[in-house]
C-alpha cells in the first residue's frame, strides 16, 4: 500500500485533465512534480496543493459513469 506505484516505477509521466467549477479553470493532476523554475503554462494550471491526491483515485472519477 505505501510502495510507488508501477506507473512511478518505470518512469511513466501521467497527466489528466480536469475542470474547476468554482472558478473556471483548466487543471492538470500529474504523477509527478517538475523540478527548477516553472515552465510557461498554456491556460492550465498543475494542481498542487496540501491535499495529496493519487492519480488512480482522479482516473478513476474521470472514467466513471453517471449514476
């Protein structure tokens, strides 16, 4: 359960994009974190924030279908 995941382990880059409701915005969740300055962003913002989200958990409400 507190191993990497197999996506980490061989060195997978994963992104999924996602929508803000509160204030519009695009959003990108990532396996990852860059390292140095921040590179331009093109109308999205990397969400990095105190609450760790794991990717598996958004892939799997972006996948989901409607009850």
């Amino acid at each position: 359960m507190l191993d990497t995941s197999y996506a980490t382990s061989i060195g997978a880059k994963i992104g999924l994009p996602m929508a803000s409701i509160s204030e519009p915005s695009a959003l990108l969740f990532t396996n990852y974190s860059g390292v140095g300055e921040e590179a331009v962003r093109h109308g999205y913002n990397v969400h990095r924030g105190p609450d760790d989200v794991n990717v598996w958990e958004v892939a799997r409400g972006y996948t989901a279908a409607p009850a």
